[in-house]
C-alpha cells in the first residue's frame, strides 16, 4: 500500500499586490506627492528660462526622484544669471531638492555612525 498524500498546506494568496500594510501604502503615497512636487518646482524654476526646453522635456520624462537628481547640474546651469530673477528660481529648486535629498549636500562628519 502506498500512503496517500496529504494536500500541502498553502498559505492564502494576496490578491491585491502592492497593497502592503496601511503605513507602507501612506508612505508610498507620501513618496510620491514629494516627488512631484519636486517635479513642479522644477518646471517653474525653468519656465521662462529661454533655450531650456531640452530640459523641462528631461524634467517631464523623469520617473523617480534620482532623476532629477541627475539633472541638477544642467538646471543650476540654465539657471545662471545674477538678476533677481534667477537668484529666487535657483533657491526654489535647491529648496525643492534639499526636501527630497536632506542628507546629499551636508558635509562630510568625521564621526561614524553606530
């Protein structure tokens, strides 16, 4: 006689993937409204900057936060004159990026961390 096998026990399945648990999904929502705010900052701190459309088009195809991240340069960049104007354009962006990134542009501690 051969043992007759037994069902395996299956956990139930998730049929809401991603859903996560009420704090992970306030998170991701947070995560989100901060990067596109961020996004909005971008765009405004660029809008009437002339020859920067390469860039706010750069700025609309980005995906996650990083990616403006990396295009921080050419904006600071397109960003450079000394008028009024542009002074209050690039403290909005770095204002905008320091909410996303606080720990990126603080200097360097000679302490460790535990």
């Amino acid at each position: 006689m051969t043992p007759q096998a037994r069902p395996a026990q299956v956990a139930p399945r998730d049929f809401t993937p991603g859903a996560g648990l009420p704090g992970d999904r306030s998170a991701r929502l947070a995560a989100r409204q901060a990067f596109v705010s961020l996004k909005q900052s971008c765009l405004q701190a660029l809008q009437a900057e002339p020859g920067a459309e390469w860039l706010r088009v750069q700025v609309r195809a980005a995906e996650e936060p990083v990616d403006l991240w990396l295009l921080r340069a050419p904006m600071f960049a397109a960003l450079g004159g000394m008028d009024l104007d542009h002074r209050h354009r690039r403290q909005l962006l770095r204002r905008s990026l320091d909410s996303v990134f606080p720990d990126l542009d603080s200097p360097n501690s000679d302490f460790a961390v535990f």
